[in-house]
C-alpha cells in the first residue's frame, strides 16, 4: 500500500518535471551537449557539459540517471546526471559510436586515440 502511494508521488514528480520537454533521445557512446541551468544568487544562466555517454541507469521514476564523460586540462571530469532533472534545459547528440557494451567505464584507463569510439 505503501509502495503504491510511493509509486504515484514519484509519477507525479516526474510529469512535473517533464511538463512541456520531450524525453532527450541518446544512448551509451553517444557524444552529447548537456545544457544545465545554473542559478549564482538572483541570476540564472545555462551552462553546457560536452562529453561521452558512458552509463545509463534506467531507474523508475525519479532516479534515472546518465554518466557523461570528458577529458578537461588533461584530467578525465565525470558527471552524472538526474534525467528527469529540471535543471537540465536539453541535450544535444553531438555525434553517435556504435559500441557493444552498456556501461563503458573502460574508457577510464584509455588515453588519446586508444579512447575513441567508432563512429555510427
């Protein structure tokens, strides 16, 4: 009874969340553009994270999430992000990789040509 209750508010939050976006349409090796609305005191601004999809957790409801993956200055930044987030404005395919794996955390141990993926 209890987990019913739990599943509706978790359905709700979600309408919610998506009123007016179509679900973005990406999947794992994808290079995307995330756009995320950042608030700084009584400004809002929309900043962009470009990288490697490299997992997709496929929750229920509210937890969905994605990994993004890039190299910046020489240092591997992983992101993860909520996928019903309202924060996220959109997502953009930059570019699709044919890859044979759900999860590709082995890009993590792969430098420069060795950690690129075969283009679609």
């Amino acid at each position: 009874m209890i987990a019913k209750a739990i599943d509706k508010i978790n359905a709700e939050q979600v309408a919610k969340a998506n009123a007016g976006k179509s679900a973005p349409a990406f999947k794992v090796g994808d290079s995307v553009k995330v756009f995320v609305k950042i608030k700084e005191g009584d400004k809002e601004r929309v900043q962009a994270f470009a990288g490697t999809v490299i997992a997709r957790d496929n929750g229920t409801g509210n937890t969905a999430t994605f990994t993004v993956r890039r190299i910046s200055y020489g240092v591997g930044v992983e992101k993860v992000f909520p996928l019903n987030s309202p924060y996220i404005d959109r997502v953009e395919v930059e570019r699709s990789a044919r890859v044979r794996r759900a999860k590709l955390y082995y890009l993590r141990n792969l430098t420069g040509k060795k950690a690129r993926l075969r283009e679609a």
